[in-house]
C-alpha cells in the first residue's frame, strides 16, 4: 500500500486475517522499530507509518518473493473495505445510496470488527482515512483495477465535495479515469468525466465542465445507463443556468425527473426541484417557483441527505423575496442547524447569506454586515466564487443603506469582475443593474 500512513483496519483485508490477529503482526513491527506512530496521543485510533527505507526494502521483497496474484487479491481485499466504509460515509451525507452510479457488482460489506474498530461516525472516519482513499484509487489504477478503482473515486465524490478537497477529488477521478480508457471501460469513464465535470462546476469553471459533463452524457447513453445520463444532464443544466439559458436548464430537468424518479433517487430529485425552483425564482415567475421548491420540500420531507437543508435555504430564499420574513428565518435557521450538524461549509454559507439578508430587510445593518461578512469568509474558504458574489451583493446593498457608496460601489465592481471571469452572465446583470442604480442620475 502506498499511502503516506495508515490505520489498525487496512492489516486485517491486507492479510486476509482477523483484525486481531493481524493487529499482532503489527504490533511485532512496531516492536522491531519497523514502523512507527505517529498520531497524537488524544487521537481516537492510532495512525502507523513505515520508514521511507524500510518501505522500499518491503516493497523490494514484496514483489521478489510474493506472488502477483497474492498482491493483487491484498490490494483487492483493501479495496473492496475501503469502498464499503466509503459507501457509509457516502449514505451519511446523501442520506442513501444516492446521486451516484456503481459499478454492476454487488456492493461489499464491512466486517463487524472493522466497524466496531472505526467508530460510529462515517464522516470521521473519511477525515481520518482521506489519504488512504486518494492512495488506494492510484494504485487500483495503476494496476489495472479499473472497476474497483472508478467505484471508489465515484463513491467518494460526495466526500470530497462536502469537505471541498479539490486535489483528492481530482487526482482520484483523472487516475481512474485514464485506467477505464485504457480498459474500454465506456461506464467507468462515463462516471469518472461525471465526477470531474462536477468537480469544474463546484469551482466554477463552466468552460471546462461543459463538454466533460456533454462527453459523461454520451458515453452513458451509449451503455444504455439511464440514472447516469441523468445524474450527468443535471449538472450540465446547472452550467446552462448560470450562463443564462434558463429556457435550456429548464429543458434538460424536465428530461432528467422522470428517470431520477424511476431510479428513486430522492438526493437527485430534490436537487433538481430544488434548482428548478430557484431558475424560476431569478426570472421573477413566483408561482412556479413556490411549486418546484414546495414540490422539493416534500420529497426530501423527513429525509437526511444534504439535499434536505439545501431545499430549505432555497425555500427561505423565497419567501424573501415574496416579503414572508417569519417563514424565511424559520427556513434560514432550521438550514442553519443541519448544515452546521452535518459539516456542509457551503449550506452555512447559504443560511448566513440570507440571515444577512433578513437583517438588512429589518434594517438591522450591524448585525446584517456581521452575518455576511461570516458568509464572505466562508466562500473564500471553499474556493467558491459564485457565493461570494452572492455575499458581496448583500455587502454592497448593506453599505449602500449606511451611505458609503464608494464602499458599495468598490464592491459591486468587484463582484462584476468575478462574474465576468466566471462566466456568469445571469449574474453579471444583477452587479451592472445595482451599479446603475448607484450612480447619481
């Protein structure tokens, strides 16, 4: 194995032996002085790292001495567990097996001592073990795994979204990727340019998304995956609406329900209700926005993914517009709660946006600049420059009532500037109508 460090867990499928027993063999290396320690003392599971000497030596031995099918059945038997606890962390933060394509085997399980080991908290256990995960979907590639390897990145995509670890996200999807390719695995890469189109699209790069989201399409209907075609036509559709072309964005949902709904895929599903009703929302047709975020609301009702407080942001945002305060704080502040419960840094930035806003509708523009200054600070944090254009309207409009217009004029240029390099034209004409607005006639 070639991660940098690792856990008690991996020795057990590595040595196709009981975590006990294969807890012995290590604690006879941590005798030798062959490996090391190196988490902290209050850390809940100990982490070891070999020597760099000492793992060359091994590695040397290893491939002199060990059979290639030996090697690789202990590379399939780490990855099958690694694939199963990130399935877990997955179902965690998407409340299911959720927005996310398999390869056609049936899922592995998680031997009850491995569990018993790694604790309760699926998400905890991906902080821990991000490393092994990035590691292992290099190797897997690198040998040929390419099944085991895209499932794995594919799993973990929402893992790495919700933490926002770019580099992880992308070194797994590109490796696994490129091993599919050589393979002619049209799936796995139909899969793998999903993941890395959305990856652009979280940092929103829409240049670079398009025709990996558009080549994701094709590949998946060529295989005849239905759900992955849709999982891919959603994305490609959010790219459509930033860039204005809500009537196209509109089209390809409409396309996409029916199958999300069939697939019964309640994450995907809300998501696209979700955006539906917020494209509406910009177009200034309130009707059916209410019916899409209201249509939203209840299938996501009394479910646990991530898409839950996202519909309820959105609907908070609705009723801000539509003047209803009471409702928007009640929403804001219940996304609030379950974003900051389930670590979403772009939900919390959503709810302290449009608490900043509520503020500022109540004229209470200390606390208004507070709240958004917090959301300014969460965006620059996530590298996501589509919220913070968002934040830096609220900032403006904040400045503007304290009348500091040179303030909110520097802003509102600021935040043009960043929809310009985006690409986000929709958005570029609230900053130029808000400076128009500013100017002196």
């Amino acid at each position: 194995m070639t991660a940098a460090d690792f856990a008690e867990w991996v020795c057990s499928p590595l040595t196709d032996l009981p975590l006990p027993e294969a807890e012995d063999l290590l604690e006879e290396l941590l005798d030798a002085r062959l490996i090391d320690v190196v988490s902290p003392e209050d850390a809940g599971q100990h982490r070891y790292r070999m020597h760099d000497l000492v793992r060359l030596y091994a590695l040397e031995q290893v491939t002199d001495l060990e059979p290639r099918e030996e090697r690789t059945a202990a590379l399939t038997r780490l990855g099958l567990t690694t694939l199963a606890l990130a399935n877990r962390a997955h179902r965690a933060v998407c409340g299911g097996d959720f927005a996310v394509v398999h390869n056609l085997a049936q899922p592995p399980s998680v031997p009850s001592e491995i569990l018993d080991r790694v604790g309760s908290d699926p998400l905890n256990w991906y902080e821990t073990d991000r490393g092994t995960i990035t590691a292992l979907c290099q190797q897997l590639s690198e040998q040929g795994q390419d099944e085991l390897s895209w499932d794995l990145a594919a799993t973990s995509r929402c893992l790495f979204s919700l933490r926002f670890h770019f580099d992880d996200w992308q070194s797994t999807h590109e490796g696994a990727l490129e091993a599919a390719r050589v393979r002619g695995n049209e799936r796995g890469a139909a899969a793998m340019l999903l993941g890395l189109g959305d990856l652009y699209l979280t940092k929103r790069n829409y240049e670079q998304a398009i025709p990996l989201l558009e080549e994701s399409q094709r590949l998946f209907e060529q295989v005849g995956d239905d759900h992955g075609h849709a999982l891919a036509l959603r994305k490609a559709a959010c790219a459509d609406r930033v860039q204005g072309r809500f009537a196209q964005a509109l089209s390809r949902w409409d396309v996409c329900l029916p199958i999300l709904q069939r697939a019964h895929d309640i994450e995907a599903q809300g998501q696209v209700l979700r955006w539906m009703g917020q494209t509406f929302l910009e177009t200034g047709e309130y009707e059916q926005a209410e019916k899409f975020l209201l249509e939203a609301r209840t299938v996501v009702d009394g479910f646990e993914g991530r898409s839950a407080a996202q519909v309820r942001l959105s609907l908070g945002e609705y009723h801000l517009f539509s003047g209803n305060l009471e409702q928007a704080a009640e929403e804001f502040t219940w996304g609030l709660e379950a974003t900051l419960r389930n670590g979403d840094l772009s939900g919390q930035c959503y709810a302290f946006y449009g608490l900043g806003q509520l503020d500022l509708h109540h004229n209470e523009l200390t606390q208004a600049e507070s709240r958004l200054s917090l959301a300014r600070d969460l965006a620059r944090r996530i590298q996501d420059p589509l919220l913070e254009s968002f934040v830096i309207l609220g900032l403006a409009s904040v400045k503007k009532e304290q009348k500091d217009t040179d303030t909110a004029s520097a802003l509102l240029a600021e935040g043009l500037s960043i929809c310009h390099r985006m690409g986000a034209r929709a958005h570029a004409k609230r900053f130029q109508a808000a400076l128009t607005a500013l100017r002196p006639a």
